[in-house]
C-alpha cells in the first residue's frame, strides 16, 4: 500500500506517546495506570480473535430477533475473507466501503475486511450521491458492502466510481433467516448477496496475511473545511491504544463475558465502532444492535429484553428517550454506564435519564482522528460533571493560545493532541495534514477548551466553524457549497445555533440574485437532494447581504447576533 500521502513524522511511534506539557491530571488518576501498553497486541485482529476462542460459546450479537455467537462470527467472518481475498481479489491495503446500518452484517463485514489486512472505509447509508461519489473516489474503493436500501444511491454513481465487487446485505443477512426489507435496485447489475458470497466463501480459505500495529484499520471520514470530507487514516494500533485507554478508566464496566450493550448510535461512526463494537467484543459482550432508533416503540422494546448494563448514546438519543414514557418499562437495575460522547451532554438530560435509570450520562471527548477517546470521566465519578474527564492514559494535552503559547490552567486554548490514538494523518491530504499538526506533533482538534487544576478538561468553544447536529459534525463550507448551486442564490453563509432536540441546527442566510425568487421550500429540497439528512438547513433567512470583512471574508459571528 502507498503511504506516501502521510507525512513520515506520524507514521513512527511517537516517543513516550507525548510528554511536552505537565500532564497535571496524573495526580488525579488514582489506581489508574498513567501509560498503557499500545502494543499489548499486534494488531486489533490479534485481540478480537482472542475474544472469539474465548466467548465461543456465547451471544455476540442480536438484532431483529436473530443472535449470532463470537463462534458464528468467526465462521462467517473467515467465509467472507476468503470471499474477498479469493473471489472479489481484495488484497492487503485495499480499500472496502462498508455502507451499512447497524445490521449484524456489519461485523461479519469488518472482521472479514481487517483479516485480510484491508482497509475499512465506512459510509454513511443516508449518504447522498454527491457525498457517496466523493469518497468512493477519495478513497479509491473497488469493492462495496452496500445495505439493500442504499443501493438506489450506489446506482446512481457507480459508473463514475472505480467499483468492480457489489456485495448487497439485508436486515437477516448472516442469521439465514430471510427479514422483511427493501429490495436492492436492479439497477445495480452484476451485485451479488451477502449469502450468496458467504456460500462461495465456505467452500474457500483465505491466504493467512502478516498484519501489524502499523498497518492501517479504517478510513473514518469527517467533515472538510473545503466542503469536501477528508478521510483519517487510522492504524490497527490506533485503535488497539484507545481500546486499552478506554479499559484503563472503566474496568468495572468492562467485565469478561458479562457486559450487554444496545448499540442504537451507528456503527459507522467511530464513537460505537471504538467503544460499542470493537471493545465490548474484546471482553465478550453481547451486543444488541439497533438499526433504526427513530423508530422508537420497537427500540423501547429492545431495551427491555435486553436489560443493558451499557448503554451509549449522544445528547439527542438520551433526550428522545428520556422523554418516552415507555422508558419506565425498561428494568435499568443492571446498568453500570451510560456514556456520552459526539456532542456535549445536557445537565437536565442528564438528570432526566438517572431519574428513570438510576444512572448518570457519563460524559467524554473525542475525535474520529483519536480512534475517538481523548478524555472521559472515569469510573470513580459518582455524577455529572458538565466536563469531558480527564485526558486518557498514555495522552498528552496541551491547549494553544492564538501565539501558540500553552495555556495556563483555568484559560482557554485550542485543544492539541498527541499520543498512540492519535491518526497518522488525513489520506492524501499532504496540506490538510501540515495544517493539523504542530511543529512538535501534536494534533490540532479546533476545539477550545479550558483545565481545572485536578486535570478535568471543559470544551468551551469551536475554533472552527463546525456545527455539531445530533452528534454529527457539519462544516459549513459544504453546505454553502451545495446552496450556492442553486439557481438564483448568489451568496449564503451557514451557522448553528442552538436546538432543544438536536443540541445544535444549522441556519442558513441567503443572498439572493437580482431579480429572482427564491423559495425556502425549493431551496431545502435542492439540499435534501445533494446532502445526508443532519447537514440540511433547519431555517433559511433572506438577508439582503451578509457581514463581511475588509477582505470580503464573511463573518459568521456576526450572524450569530441576528435574530
């Protein structure tokens, strides 16, 4: 594989993982280890088929009815390997896009792909063409795992993309039970079945392939300053360091063979990935996987059969539920956690969830450039805090004024990063990665936060201008992009602002050109149409013209102030 689009300096073990600030947050850590061991196994493959020898025996997962064991997950799973490598031809370093809901094809798919020693790149189901073509593209994917209900989408842009290998999955895919769903568009000819290559691959094995810590896991893509999303490259050792930081802090939420875990934030983001999936795996959990929790009456109902000892969500999640009156049904005496993450947790949400749970939302911070985790609270906090924790083992922070002096404890900076989760850098994005790091190899996150003098890090602001919606980054740029486009629309400029139900939502103002009428109504269908659901504009208000600089930069402050 090329890694020649990633600087060197972030390919190497850092030294020590990052020493350069005080790490005044030690002294808090009680019996937790200050350094793991990044290297405890050589590659994530290595720990999850630990997982699988040990829990043989036991549910992995369950979804719509049907359980698959960790033994029916590595049989599968071998069956799709030697599907792709023999069949498909995917070799070490390919990229394979997996665009699926949390169906229990999605780790059949993943350990398939990281046995091979390929490289995962996850794909938003609710993408639109326009996002889906790009990072098909970006990312140079041959090879697809496409929900039955996304191949619509893959239709329209396929021709365009390098695509050979169609495998479509449905909601019973894996179980060999046959669930009621969408059917995959004909359009897309030549696609062949989940079933129908883990029956190929059954009659198949797969060429053994040396993996290590350095050899890269996922392409997790995030938003782009540019309007366009950049993928960071994340290593097998990436996500071995947070799986082992994570346990550091929550060993008593991470029993083996005891933990049961609803899983209804998606797998494709790397919050569930991390956390939910890969280490609720390695301990032998069994995870219950939530496709659709908008639906609520049958994810209620999964709850209560489910009876989780962990439960992890974003703010609106815990919000939506909190406010079910069927929450009450649920028997809660089991949980132990509930973490929250993607976006900043709510102190009456909170209240309101342990007032019906029993159990405060434990809040932490991360990026999908840090595998995610960078901080969390950890298991001796016995409430909500209204901060994201202390840094996790191994990690060093800093926080950067504007003159790139490290701030004291108790004033603002912008968050900077170093450490064995952090990513190797964004892929092919040489510029991109020169402008993420400092000069001493620390990621810059954007985001501006502030230390207590116990080492307990508060988010207090974004330095960039991305909008957090339901958990999910927006950057701005794309949207204005994609609204500019629209006939009659001569200038725009987007910003968040606050939202009960999504913590943030996006407010668009629009310019428009002499003469032409522009509606509200056409112009969110023009971006319903190029967009996924959470970056549509929530609001669109007419201005005659928008704030600008002396440059002619828009100033988006500014239209914080208007009302």
């Amino acid at each position: 594989m090329d890694d020649s689009h990633i600087s060197p300096r972030h390919c190497t073990k850092p030294s020590v993982e990052g020493h350069a600030s005080k790490r005044h947050w030690i002294a808090s850590y009680g019996s937790i280890p200050a350094e793991i061991d990044a290297d405890r196994y050589p590659s994530v493959n290595a720990l999850l088929e630990g997982a699988m020898r040990e829990f043989a025996a036991k549910p992995a997962f369950r979804a719509f009815g049907q359980t698959l064991t960790y033994a029916d997950i590595d049989r599968l799973s071998s069956a799709f390997a030697a599907y792709l490598q023999k069949v498909a031809g995917v070799g070490k370093g390919d990229r394979v896009a997996v665009m699926l809901p949390n169906l229990l094809a999605f780790p059949i798919a993943f350990i398939a792909i990281a046995r091979i020693g390929a490289v995962q790149v996850n794909v938003n189901p609710l993408y639109t063409a326009r996002e889906l073509e790009h990072q098909l593209n970006d990312a140079g994917v041959e090879t697809i795992v496409v929900f039955d209900g996304s191949t619509r989408t893959l239709a329209d842009v396929v021709s365009r993309t390098k695509i050979r290998t169609v495998i479509t999955a449905g909601a019973g895919d894996g179980s060999g039970a046959t669930l009621p769903g969408p059917a995959a568009d004909p359009a897309l000819r030549g696609a062949i079945t989940l079933p129908q290559a883990l029956a190929q691959g059954e009659r198949l094995v797969a060429d053994p392939v040396d993996v290590t810590g350095s050899d890269l896991l996922f392409l997790q893509y995030t938003g782009g300053t540019t309007g366009l999303s950049k993928g960071a490259a994340l290593s097998h050792r990436n996500l071995v360091a947070n799986i082992e930081q994570f346990k550091a802090f929550m060993p008593d939420s991470l029993r083996p063979g005891v933990e049961v875990v609803v899983t209804a934030i998606p797998l494709y983001h790397i919050f569930a990935l991390t956390v939910n999936f890969l280490t609720y795996f390695s301990v032998g959990a069994e995870n219950w996987l939530v496709a659709n929790p908008r639906d609520v009456e049958p994810f209620i109902d999964v709850l209560k059969a489910a009876r989780p000892t962990v439960f992890v969500g974003v703010n609106t999640l815990y919000a939506g539920l909190a406010a079910h009156p069927r929450l009450a049904e649920v028997d809660w005496s089991r949980l132990r956690l509930s973490a929250g993450g993607g976006a900043a947790v709510i102190d009456i949400v909170s209240g309101r969830w342990k007032s019906v749970t029993g159990s405060f939302i434990r809040e932490g911070y991360g990026l999908s450039e840090t595998s995610p985790v960078v901080s969390f609270n950890p298991q001796f906090i016995d409430g909500f805090t209204g901060n994201t924790g202390l840094p996790v083992p191994s990690t060093d922070v800093k926080l950067l004024d504007d003159d790139n002096r490290e701030a004291g404890i108790g004033e603002a900076g912008e968050i900077c990063v170093k450490g064995p989760q952090v990513m190797r850098g964004y892929w092919k994005q040489p510029e991109a990665n020169a402008r993420a790091f400092t000069a001493d190899g620390y990621f810059r996150t954007g985001d501006i936060g502030v230390f207590d003098d116990k080492g307990f890090l508060k988010i207090v602001d974004r330095k960039k201008d991305m909008v957090i919606v339901s958990g999910f980054n927006v950057y701005p740029n794309e949207v204005e992009a994609v609204a500019t486009a629209f006939p009659g629309v001569a200038e725009c400029a987007c910003i968040g602002v606050p939202d009960e139900r999504t913590g943030e939502a996006l407010r668009l103002f629009v310019v428009t050109a002499p003469g032409v009428d522009v509606t509200q109504q056409a112009l969110i269908a023009h971006c319903r149409a190029s967009m996924a659901a959470y970056k549509v504009p929530k609001a669109i208000q007419f201005v005659d013209a928008l704030p600008k600089s002396t440059v002619g930069k828009i100033l988006r402050r500014e239209l914080r102030r208007v009302e």
